[in-house]
C-alpha cells in the first residue's frame, strides 16, 4: 500500500510542490516520483527514524508554561518543500538589497536622519519608535553596517508571488533548525540526494563566523569571536551553543565577561582574563548593559557599550539594530529602498495600513474580521489579531487597543499563505501553510542562506508557524535543474 | 578557555565516570549474591552506605532491601548520586558545554539518556538487569572511547581527565571500603576463606582488575596483596596511585596550578605511605576515610584555582 500521492489537493491555495490536484510541480516531481514508491509503513519508518534522530541531536527549544519550562522535541514533517533555483537566486538578490538599504536607513537615523529631513518618513515614527536607541547616535560601526544577521520573513501568496512579511533585525532565530533539518533529512531519505541536486546550506556557519571576525577592531591578531546567550533558559540556547560549536567560538554568559578600566572587554578563562574581539550577542538591547540599560539586568555585561562606544569590541547587532525592525518602518521599506539606492525592490511588501493615517484607521476599524492586525514591536507571533479567525469580543479589544495607541499597531489583508504536502497520522497527506524564514549576513560583503528555515503551521487550517505555538517546520529544497544532473 | 566550561566539563567527566562505577558496583552486587554461602550475610545496604547515602535513602524507604536499594541507584531521581540523577547533569553539562567537547559526544550523551529513562523497568527486575546493565556500562564506554580517540589533548582534555581520575580515585576507596566491610562481617568458620576469596575477587572485578591482578602479581586472592595492588600499581587504570599521577599529568599541563600540584604530590606520598596492609579491619578503613578527605580536598583547590568563584 503507498500514500495517495495523486489524489492531494492544495484547493485554492498556492502549492508550494503540487500545481494542482495530483500534479506535482517541475521542481519537486522528482522528489514526488521518488515518495511515490514508498510504501505507508516504509514511509512512517522513516518518518519514526526522523523523530528518533531529533531526540537523539537533542535538537529542542524551550517553551514557557505554567508548569515551568518544557524542552520540547523539535516538530518535523519528512516531506522537504521544494523551489526552483532560478527563482530563488532572484529572491536571494532582492533579499541583499533590502537589507543593504536597511543598514544606510539605520546609518542614517543614527546620524544626520535626512530621510526624515527630505519628508519621506515623519518624524514621530522615528521618536515614538520603542527601538530607538539614543546612545547610538553618533556611532560609526564598521562598514556603516548594523544589522549584521537579518532573518527575513517571506510568505507566498495565493497568486505564488514571494512577500516580505517582516524583518527581523534584533536577534533572529532560527537558523540553526535551518542546518539540523538538512542534517535530519540526509539520514531520513539519504537516496534522494543521489539523484537530486540540492544546494547545500551547510556553509553557514563558515560564512558567519567570517563575517563576524572581520568585523574586529583588532586588525593584528586573530580575532576572539564570541557567542553571548541569555542561558540555558532562553528558548534559544540550543541554537546559541550550536552555532558556537559549528564556529569554533566560546559561548558565553554574561557572567563570563567583564570591562575593565581600559574599555577593553575580557572573558574569565582558566588562565586569567582573555581579550574578546567580537560579541555575537543574542541578548536584546535593553539587557545588554545594566550601566546603560535595564539596570536589573544580570544577563548582561557592565561597560559593554562603553566599550562598543570606544570601538574597542564589536557588537553583532549593533545596538540600535532594532529600530528597523518596527513594523510601521516596514511599511516604508519599499520607500527606503528607492531612496537609498534608487532601485525598484525586487522582493514587494504585503499590503500595510498605518493606523495612525486616520483615513487607513477607520478602513482598518471597519474591517478587522477581514484583517491581520499587529503590533508594531512583538516578536514571535504574540499580541496579534488574525480577523476571520477572531471572535467579535477579541475584535472588540483590538479596536479599543488601536484606538489609544494608533502609533502602535498595523493591519495586513490576510494572506493565503501558500501551503505543501505534510503528513498527518500514518498515510494521510494533507495541505499546510508555511512561511520561510531565510538568514541574511551583511559585513563587508553579503550572503544569503540557501532557502532557509521553513516554518509549518501544524494545525490543520492555522497560520501560525510559530514554534511556542503549534508551529513545525520542514527542510528546505532549493533544487537545480541547470546544474550538472547526477 | 573560560572557567565556567572548565568546570562543567569537569563535572561532565566526573558524572559520566559516576554513573559507570556506579553501575558496575551493582553488577557486581548482582553476581556476589550468587556466589557467597548462605550463611553470609551480605546486605544490598551495605551499597547505601559505601556511597554514603544512608540519610538520602532513609528519608524515601523504610526497607533495606534488594528492591529499595537497587530502584534508589538506578531509578531514583531524588537521589543525587543515582544513575538517572548522574545522567541528567551529565546532559545538562554536555548541553552548557557543546562548543568545546566533541559533537558527537551531545548525541551519544542523548542515546544512552534515552535508553535508561525507556529501560529503567528492565533494571529493576532481576530477570533482565544484567542486560541492562550491561547496556549502560557500554554506552559510557563508547562515550569514554570516542573522547580518548579523539579529543585535542589541550585544556578541555586536561580537565575531562582531572574530573575522571578524581572521581575514579574517590570511587576504588569506596569499593575498596565495600570490600573491607564485608570482609569484616564474616564470621570465623569453616566457610571464612572462601568467603573472603568470593568478597575479594568481586572486588577485583568491580574496579575491572581481576585479569591484571592475577597476570601482573601472579598471587593468589589474598586481601594483603589485593590491597596493595588496587592501592599502589603505577599502571592499573583504577589504581588509587595511578589516579593521582594522571591528576599530576594534568595539572603540570595546565596554567596556575603550583599550589593543587604540591596538593597532589602530597596526596600521593600519604596514599603510599600511611597503608598498613597486615590489618584489613577497621584500620584500613579508618586509612581510606583519611583518603577520601584529601580527594575532596583536592576538588576544593581544583575549584579555587580554576572555576568561576561566587562574586
């Protein structure tokens, strides 16, 4: 008995590998001749050796209950999600050129803000901005560049046009998950990778790790990189002390740094103090440095922007990174682009209201049950409202929320996210919504991952993909055709 | 290589070494129980209180028996020196130390957690815990062959075998004290010697030396020369003296350690120098108590000397 591989059907969404009901795409009809043959238990076989191989990487992320912190096994579907190659160079291009446009937005708030002078973004988006941060201004960060790691949502409609439905320039996550997934796969369905060709994405690690280093104030020696986490309770640490592994650099805690009086920062070894070069900091802005910051904190390290200040260590993000995160920038993004680098992007937007333009106000007031509406400055899919899925009290609340803090708080349509082939129980294969989260490094140069990290909301009908609620992923196929076939 | 990482892979060393000799010490319970004459009684208690846990075990059982004790090494997770205990900070130090030790390592640390949490029943019951146990004693072993085979002799090594040989030292006392104990409750009859061969020669075996003792001493079991041998051979891997002169090979190797080096070289001139092998009674023990002080001690000065030091 095999899977009804031809009896699937995406109805009216985007497919993300069939085109239609039991026709597979171009781009994964290989890999669908490939499953075809598999029988059900061959299949759920593989499926239980996927699920045994998470357990055994320890591959996890925390989440946060009642009942205290659960590490919970890592949710994987077997089936990859496949794009062509040729498009998504075009996407890997539109991609580095957002990101570059961020980096002189954000160069530029920090300096003489003449966007904000030539009327393209109002001011008080900027002051009222939670990510704004003063005590960068005036600071000049190696190549002008501030968001060094970019992990950039991009969601696929039902017309299969590629949107970026956010960026996330503070401490993105993910893309370690990205790298195991992979990793999983080639233990999973090892004989595909033999007659398929797909990129690989293992150079990642490398490719940070270099870009990191380069960033030392220290051009004399071989730089000390380190990976600063919040701890072990962050939901976050696995991939903290996965990438640390994979660069050959010390994972550390706050704890384990300290600034002395020449500004200079140092880590704790067993030999005495050690010089840090670059911080590749996964702690958000305010827990950074109790002498500027949130004064509470005890994740971060005392003087570390004095010492960043001093350009005697680097800091990836720089501080301050964050400000284009906020999803009212977003909206302006298409804007930034033509104004920086006077180009038309290559990747558009999702369709954004402002709430705080009265006229976009009332539309979005009148038609919350139609709308996703979200908080300029959350992460993490918390605080949003998905209209058709909503209760009238919840649209109730959101308008009042709207309301007292229009500055606050975007509308989008509610996009038909595209949806691939995910197995459910033992033989059932049933459409799912997914989104893709690819990483961008900016430094002197820029690179984008290969796909990146595809995000599947596991419940039947749900757009979220977010992994503290129900969310699951898949490996990423991006497939050659014009490569030398194996 | 910062103080915090040295000493969780300290820790990591010494639990998975723990849960090794830990195991072992049951198996060899498991197999002295078969051998010895019905008139000796021999108590699985008495494992509760080589690892001096009795108040640990007193505050979860009222029964000393076979059952208690075997579920309150193996299963029991408010012991701190059970093996599901050892295995979980095992992990938690793997898991905080992942940039420096080996990658396998994390995934081999996982596979054995898994298969103690999903087999614990099998350890419990007679039938099939040798099986068990034996699967353990295997998944340490592979733990232990993949660092020996593979690990960069710098830093982290030193510390992963600084943890090791202390703990190794710590736990050849307590199966040597096993072993006193036992032989002291033996009655003088006509079964005493052959008790005290079946007592010595498990002690042989749990600190894996039975082969080595008859092949390097070509004696026979007698509790003078065996506690000679498991004290003072330079070259058997469990060897109180072999211990400390891998201690001492650490140490030379890493920065600032005079101070846990002279430490050390006193250690060993105690361990040496203070046994009186012509009285295997409560005078020995009496010795290896005084043994087991010094080796916390010298945990203590490895902490000084290298860990983070509460601010």
């Amino acid at each position: 008995m095999t899977i009804a591989w031809n009896q699937y059907d995406p109805a009216k969404f985007f497919d993300e590998l069939y085109a239609s009901k039991g026709t597979p795409r171009d781009s994964s009809k290989p890999l669908i001749d490939y499953l075809q043959q598999l029988s059900v238990d061959e299949v759920a076989s593989r499926k239980a050796a996927a699920d045994l191989t998470i357990r055994e990487m320890g591959v996890s992320f925390t989440v946060y209950t009642e009942e205290g912190n659960i590490d919970r096994a890592w949710p994987f579907d077997i089936i990859p999600r496949t794009i062509d190659k040729k498009q998504w160079d075009v996407i890997s291009q539109g991609l580095e050129q957002r990101l570059q446009a961020l980096n002189l937005f954000i160069d530029d708030l920090y300096h003489d803000q003449k966007i904000i002078k030539d009327g393209i973004i109002p001011e008080f988006v900027l002051k009222q901005s939670k990510n704004y941060r003063k005590e960068c201004e005036g600071f000049s960060p190696a190549f002008g560049v501030w968001a060094h790691i970019c992990g950039t949502d991009l969601v696929r409609d039902t017309d299969g046009e590629f949107y970026v439905l956010e960026d996330n320039l503070r401490v993105p996550s993910g893309v370690s998950y990205m790298l195991e997934n992979r990793s999983i796969m080639k233990r999973v369905l090892p004989e595909v990778f033999e007659t398929i060709d797909i990129v690989p994405v293992n150079d990642y690690p490398e490719q940070l790790q270099k870009m990191l280093s380069s960033l030392s104030p220290r051009k004399d020696v071989r730089p000390t990189v380190v990976v600063l986490t919040p701890g072990i309770f962050n939901s976050a640490y696995f991939e903290h002390a996965f990438l640390a592994q994979q660069m050959g650099a010390e994972l550390v805690e706050g704890s384990d740094l300290v600034v002395q009086d020449d500004d200079c920062v140092y880590m704790k070894t067993i030999a005495g103090l050690e010089r840090v070069d670059v911080v590749y900091r996964r702690i958000d802005d305010l827990f950074l440095d109790p002498e500027v910051f949130n004064a509470d904190s005890v994740l971060g390290v005392p003087g570390l922007m004095r010492a960043w200040r001093a350009g005697n260590v680097a800091l990836a993000n720089a501080p301050g990174a964050g400000v284009a995160d906020d999803k009212v920038v977003y909206a302006y993004v298409p804007e930034v682009i033509k104004y920086y680098l006077d180009q038309e992007p290559i990747i558009p937007n999702v369709e954004t209201y402002l709430c705080y333009e009265p006229k976009q106000c009332d539309y979005v007031l009148a038609n919350l049950d139609k709308l996703v509406v979200k908080p300029a400055n959350e992460s993490g899919g918390y605080g949003m409202l998905v209209g058709p899925h909503s209760t009238k009290k919840e649209r109730e609340a959101f308008a009042q929320l709207i309301k007292k803090d229009p500055r606050n708080y975007i509308a989008q349509p509610t996009l038909g996210l595209s949806t691939a082939p995910t197995l459910v129980g033992k033989e059932d294969l049933e459409p799912r919504h997914l989104d893709l989260r690819p990483f961008i490094l900016q430094g002197q140069n820029s690179y984008v991952t290969k796909g990146g990290l595809t995000r599947v909301a596991m419940n039947k009908g749900s757009l979220v993909v977010n992994s503290s609620q129900g969310g699951g992923s898949k490996d990423t196929w991006i497939v050659d055709f014009e490569g030398a076939t194996k | 290589m910062l103080s915090r990482v040295a000493e969780r892979i300290y820790w990591s060393s010494r639990y998975i070494e723990r849960v090794e000799c830990t195991v072992r010490m049951l198996s060899i319970y498991d197999n002295l129980l078969f051998d010895l004459p019905r008139n000796v009684v021999l108590s699985w208690y008495n494992l509760i209180k080589i690892n001096s846990l009795e108040k640990d075990f007193a505050e979860r059982y009222t029964v000393q028996d076979e059952r208690n004790v075997v579920k309150f090494m193996l299963g029991d997770d408010t012991n701190p020196s059970s093996v599901i205990s050892s295995l979980h900070w095992l992990r938690e130090n793997i898991r905080t130390t992942r940039d420096m030790m080996l990658e396998e390592t994390w995934e081999l640390t996982n596979e054995l957690s898994i298969y103690v949490q999903e087999n614990l029943k099998k350890g419990i019951n007679r039938s099939q815990r040798h099986e068990f146990l034996n699967e353990i004693i295997k998944g340490c072993l592979q733990i232990q062959g993949l660092l020996y085979s593979n690990m960069p002799t710098d830093a982290p090594w030193l510390f992963l075998k600084l943890g090791r040989y202390l703990e190794r030292a710590d736990m050849t006392t307590r199966n040597l004290d096993a072993g006193v104990a036992a032989i002291m409750e033996t009655k003088e009859d006509e079964f005493a010697v052959n008790s005290r061969q079946i007592i010595l020669g498990n002690v042989l075996r749990s600190l894996n030396a039975d082969q080595a003792y008859r092949r390097l001493t070509k004696a026979a079991v007698h509790s003078r020369d065996v506690m000679d041998f498991l004290v003072e051979s330079p070259v058997l891997p469990r060897a109180l003296n072999h211990c400390l002169a891998n201690m001492i090979d650490s140490a030379e190797q890493l920065p600032c350690s005079e101070p846990l080096l002279q430490e050390l070289y006193a250690t060993r001139e105690q361990v040496l120098n203070n046994a009186n092998y012509d009285r295997i009674d409560n005078q020995f023990r009496d010795y290896l108590n005084d043994v087991q002080l010094a080796l916390n001690h010298l945990h203590l000065t490895i902490s000084a000397t290298w860990f983070p030091q509460p601010e």
